[in-house]
C-alpha cells in the first residue's frame, strides 16, 4: 500500500538537448529505510533526486510525499514537505558562520533583529543530538570539507526534514569521515528518518543500505534487497557487463629516473611546522609512485609543490634533468608533467567554459592548435568528440556541453582524458578516481597501468587504500610531513600500512 512509503516517484521524465536523463523512472522508499541509488556516472541518479528536491520539473510523471500526490516547484516546497538535500557539491558561503550558514533561508527574528543565539542554541542542541560536533562561529573557509558536510546536514536537520537526500555524500571524505558519516546516517534512519543515499561505491552500499535502486542511461533497472545481493551482482547490473575488480598488471621494466625530488621543504604562511619536511625520493619510467597516508599529513601540499600551485621553501625538483624548483605551471607542463589535480573544480576546469575549450587548455596556444593566428576549433571539436569516445564522456551537446552541467563523475573522465592524451613523461594522478562509478574505475585504472608500460613514470596520491594497494608499484606513506616509508605493497600488509599511517617508521616496525 502506498501509505507505507515516505516517497513514491512514478513513470518520472526528464530530458535535456541531447539526452533522456530520466526514462519513465519509478522510486519508492519506506518510512525508515536506508534507500540506495545506484549507477554510473550520468546515469539520471542526481537529476532525479533534483526533480525531487524542487530543483528541475519534470516532462512526465507523479510525485507522492506520505501517501499524498504533490506538486514541487522548488526547494522551498521541498522543504515544507520534510525532503532536505545535501548537495555533492557544497551549497555553503565561504564567508559566513557555521551558524548563519544553517539558518540561511530561515533566520529566526525577535523584534524586527536576527536571532542569531536563539539559532545557536538549536543548532548546538541538534548537533549533540546527532553526534554532528561542530563550532558555530567558525568559518566555513575556515574548517575541514568533513566539518563542511556536518553543517549540509545540520541545515536539513534545523529544518527538521524527514525525508534526507545524500548526493554522493562521501566522494571527498577521508576513509575516518566516511566511517563517521555511515554512523550517523543509520542513527538517523534508526530515528525513523528516511535516507536516499546516492553512490556507486559499492562496499559503501553493503554497509549501509537496506534496499537498493539500479539506474542505468536514465532508466530503472531493479530493486533488490542488499543483504541479499552481491557486490558482484550489483556491478554488473549497474554497467551492464561483468566488471573486474583487480587490477592486471604485467611484470614492470623500470628505466630511467624522470623525476628527482630533493630535500623538499614546505612551510604554511603562519605556522611554524613544516608542512612538508625535507622529504626525498625519485619517479621512474616504467612504474606507478603512489604517496599514501591519512589525509592532511602533506601529501596533497607535495603535490602542488611538484606542479607549481604552491612555491617551495627549500629543496630541489628536477624533471628529466633539468630544474623546475621555480618553474611556471605552464613550463612544468611542457617540459613533460600532466596533472590530474584533487580539487576538479578549482584545478581541473574552467566551469563556465564548454567541454571542447577544457579539453584543448594545454593546447591551444600550440601551433598545431592555431589557424591563421586563431584557434582551430573545427580540429578542436574533432580531438574533443575523439576523446568522449574513447573515455566514454556523457555529454548533452557533445563538445559543446558546459562542464558546468556535467556529473561530477564526467568531469573527472574528461581532465583524465585531457591529461593523458598530453602523453607526457611524467603522469601525476592525485585521487583520479574520486567520483567515478565501478566500471569507470576500472577503465581508469587500465589507463594508468598503460601510461607504466608505455615506459612513463606515474605518480599517484590516493587515500583508497585498495587502490593504493592494488595500483602501485611503490607506495610512499606520509606522516606529518615526512616519508615514513617507501614499501613495495605486494610485501606488505593492510595492517603494516595502517601502522606505518600511524607514524610508525619502517625500521621501527622491523624492530
């Protein structure tokens, strides 16, 4: 009976040039239950939850909320009927509190004045509640992108919403954050709240979800219980092929050094403690580098020193022999670095260009790129439409789609595409499967083993562990801004890195 569900999306439609995102798609979730959506990028997973959070109206289809049809023509009718949304992508003003993040859109009053203690005092009372321990002054330029989602879900929750809506809730959390938010989206449901948890992580979809919905190019495939399907079965229904979970990888032929990092030193604006202290180590051709460790021991500040995001206080970085300590990012790249950066936003693309101009970024001063002292665009949009091919980019228009517009998972396809096809001698690769669904994954991964025996050297940054363990060749694990191990990993164990993750050196380990 229809009384039973919190929601029910019938026969829903929507579609946009180009492409069908939603074909006469059906969703129904209990009151309680933890309800997953599944699929790969593109799928019609995030626009469907748009079209139920007021953010798009669909062409057909009916909408019930507690039994009862409704009608939602935007956020605010969303929110009136207990249906909050946590965005993939943040929807927070840098600039402003925790608290006044929380209330925007619903500032308490007393007397004609905000009432900002009146706020604080409820907010500090619901995070308590749900474990969700944030500052409410703080800033939110101000604190870490795991305290960020906190206060996504302390907005949904201060508005008090029933019906919750996490998009891809753990695509730029660390392993712990991950955890933590896993506990406290059950508490929730525990409580009677009802949770549509968006993801193609599967293990994350084991853990957590009772039910789960598979969407494939914009339509319904099934419903299944999770208990009682396999990570397997769910891959496979969700790519619609069977999808290798391992990694094949041939035997390495190492060759020259490509890159030689020395005596690396990286210093914050206002501590005293090295970010990144006095750290060695060298990149060859023919095999995949990968710096591990818990997120924020400096692993990302090496990156940007290596690509020339951020300046280095002391040591030196020398690619194929020559000196690019204080290169230009531009000379880094054409002197043979492609990067694929952590933060696809503020690194990787240009949001209010179209597909065609981030792909041709690195190329398009290059005289193979010019015509008559302009940009060939007709060769342009044909490297483009090559690339969405190969790397299987879903786009509306084709090179003409703004990359504003595509998934996240999308976007991350077209910077890899963009950076390998560079075919530069050194590849580094900082999480580059953040966001991607199974099936990409793999592609991805294939890639990168292909960029080692194409006798490249390959830097990787991830905080997956399997990927980490699966992927390398040598793994470099971080700790408060040193290297505390250069290890192979097919001699190490799981347990050996969380120790060495921990602090704990190689040597005092053997000891």
């Amino acid at each position: 009976m229809s009384e039973q569900f919190a929601v029910e999306m019938q026969g829903i439609v929507k579609t946009f040039p180009g492409i069908v995102a939603c074909d006469n798609v059906s969703l129904e979730v209990r009151k309680g239950e933890i309800h997953a959506l599944l699929g790969e990028n593109g799928a019609g997973k995030s626009t469907l939850m748009s079209i139920l959070f007021g953010m798009y109206q669909p062409e057909a289809g009916v909408i019930k909320v507690n039994g009862k049809e409704v009608h939602i023509t935007g956020p605010r009718d969303a929110t009136a009927l207990g249906i909050g949304m946590v965005h993939q992508h943040f929807k927070l003003v840098d600039c402003f509190s925790v608290t006044r993040n929380i209330v925007l859109g619903d500032e308490p009053m007393k007397r004609g004045v905000l009432d900002l203690n009146t706020a604080k005092k409820k907010i500090m009372e619901i995070s308590e509640r749900y474990g969700l321990a944030v500052d409410p002054d703080a800033l939110i330029s101000d604190i870490t992108v795991g305290m960020q989602q906190r206060v996504e879900i302390l907005k949904i929750l201060y508005r008090e919403s029933d019906i919750l809506i996490f998009d891809e809730p753990t695509a730029v959390l660390t392993p712990q954050e991950i955890e933590e938010l896993i506990k406290i989206i059950r508490g929730l449901a525990a409580e009677g709240k009802s949770i549509i948890f968006i993801s193609h992580k599967l293990d994350e979809i084991s853990k957590v979800a009772d039910r789960v919905t598979i969407l494939r190019r914009g339509a319904k495939i099934a419903t299944l219980d999770v208990p009682n399907t396999t990570k397997e079965e769910m891959s496979e229904l969700m790519v619609g092929r069977k999808v290798s979970f391992s990694v094949d990888k041939g035997e390495q032929v190492l060759g020259d050094v490509v890159l030689d990092v020395k005596n690396l030193v990286m210093k914050p604006r206002t501590a005293t403690k090295n970010l990144v202290d006095d750290i060695s180590f060298q990149v060859r051709r023919g095999e995949i580098v990968c710096i591990a460790g818990i997120d924020g021991n400096g692993q990302s500040e090496t990156i940007y020193g290596l690509t020339g995001i951020m300046p280095v206080q002391g040591g030196t970085i020398t690619l194929n022999g020559e000196d690019i300590t204080k290169a230009t990012v531009r000379h880094r790249n054409l002197a043979g670095i492609s990067h694929i950066p952590e933060d696809r936003h503020k690194y990787g693309l240009i949001l209010d260009y179209n597909l065609q101009e981030n792909i041709i970024l690195k190329d398009y001063f290059k005289p193979g790129m010019q015509k008559a002292s302009f940009i060939n665009f007709t060769k342009a949009e044909q490297m483009t439409e090559e690339l969405i091919e190969k790397y299987d980019v879903r786009t509306t228009l084709g090179p003409k789609t703004s990359a504003r517009s595509m998934s996240g998972g999308n976007q991350q396809k077209a910077i890899i595409a963009r950076e390998i096809e560079q075919n530069s001698d050194l590849l580094i690769a900082v999480q580059p499967t953040r966001g991607l669904d199974v099936g990409a994954i793999e592609f991805v991964h294939k890639q990168l083993v292909a960029q080692r025996d194409a006798g490249k050297a390959v830097l990787m940054m991830s905080l997956e562990l399997d990927e980490v363990m699966d992927v390398s060749d040598r793994v470099l694990v971080m700790f408060e801004g040193k290297i505390v191990a250069d290890v192979d990993p097919k001699e190490t164990t799981i347990q050996q890195m969380g120790l060495y993750m921990a602090g704990v050196r190689k040597e005092e380990q053997h000891a």
